[in-house]
C-alpha cells in the first residue's frame, strides 16, 4: 500500500469560493479514492477515479487525475460552511496492495 | 442497509490498564475489516486488517492487538496501555470488491492518563 501526499496542509477560504486540494503518490495505482473527515468524527468516502480515468464529476466536487505525474486534485465549487473539513486521498494499487493508507490531509475552513 | 458500529466512543484510561475496543458490520458478509489510529496532527496510520475470521495481520509493531471472533465483529485490545497509545480509533470494512473503498465507522476517542 502507499500513502497520499495532500498540499495544502491548510486552506481557508470565504464562503462561495473554489477549493482545491492537491495529493501526490509514488507508484502505480488502479484508483484513486478521496474522503472527507469532519471534525471528531469518521472518514466518508467522496468519489473514486480510476486510474484510465482523467476527470469525474460528482456534484459540486471535480477530481482530475494526472498518472505520469502521479498526482491528482479536487475541486470544490461554491464551497459552503459545512464543507470545512478534513480531506484525505487515498491512491490504491489494488492487488496484493489493496489496503488503503492515509497522509495528513487538507484541513479546509470555510468561513460564511 | 450497511452499517458499522464502534463502542465506546469516548474512553479515558490510566497508563497501564486494558483496553478494549469493539467494532461491527450489519448488513454484509465476508469483509475485509480495519483499524486505524489517528494521533494528534498526524496521518491515519492502518494498524490492523483482518480478511476472515481469526485472520489478522499488523501493519506497525506496537502495544496493540486484535482479533476477529466473528464474521463482523472485530475487536482491538492491550493488556497494558501507554501514553502513546492515545488516539481516535476507526474501524473500517470494505467489501472485496475491485475498487476497495472503506466505509469507516464513528471513532472512539481513547485518552491514557
């Protein structure tokens, strides 16, 4: 398994505002996974791309996915106050190397 | 409908005492489960995974076990707690399929005094 690298460490934005998260991973995956962790509470899955896949779409949130860079992002449009949260990436190589690991995050803060 | 429940949610214990943590699955079969610790400013580190029933393998070297009596029932234990080993606790269980995303349970907040 191999670990996702998120850039921010930190974002802060107002309300309204894009978000975007960058993660960065080492070797080959089959997918690319993001969850969200709100604050004292468990991680929530988000969407999924997988690695033929370039970008995806799934309502306010877009996820590109770069391979030969080996680096992925996720955009959150018109953010709100309730989208503060920890984000997390998760790159799977699948396989024998299914179990997923997590970096640090982005801890985004949403102010209204 | 699938849901994964996590007890205590809340636990306060003096170095030294034991330590049990208790994780289930409802509304699937067969899945591969995980615990993971989440320390103070840092990353979620993967502890255990289970794929089967007594089937346990350890990620990192440490003062913990765990053990899977059950299908879905998945438990982490220490005989004698550390400092260190203050943290929020996730169990997590995915269902084998090709993609492997986790569903994760609520946590349990575990402070060693």
């Amino acid at each position: 398994s191999q670990q996702g690298e998120e850039d921010p460490q930190a974002l802060s934005i107002q309300e309204g505002e894009n978000a975007t998260m960058n993660c960065s991973y080492k070797t080959s995956i089959n997918n690319l996974q993001w969850y969200r962790q709100n604050s004292g509470r468990g991680l929530v899955h988000l969407i999924l791309i997988r690695s033929n896949e370039r970008e995806k779409h799934s309502g306010r949130l877009r996820v590109t996915l770069d391979t030969s860079k080996k680096s992925s992002s996720l955009l959150i449009t018109a953010s709100r106050a309730a989208d503060t949260a920890s984000y997390f990436c998760a790159p799977n190589s699948g396989g024998s190397n299914y179990k997923l690991t997590f970096g640090k995050g982005t801890l985004l803060t949403v102010n209204p | 409908s699938q849901t994964i429940h996590q007890w205590p949610a809340t636990l306060v214990q003096p170095v030294g005492s034991p330590l049990s943590l208790e994780c289930t699955v409802e509304g699937t079969s067969n899945p591969n489960l995980y615990w993971y610790r989440q320390a103070a400013g840092r990353g979620l580190q993967l502890l255990f995974y289970s794929v089967g029933i007594g089937q346990i393998s350890s990620e990192v070297p440490q003062n913990l076990s765990a053990s899977r009596p059950q299908d879905r029932q998945f438990i982490l234990s220490s005989k004698k707690l550390l400092l260190s080993d203050s943290g929020f606790y996730l169990c997590a269980w995915d269902n084998r399929g090709w993609a492997n995303v986790l569903t994760f349970g609520a946590g349990s907040r575990l402070t060693v005094l």
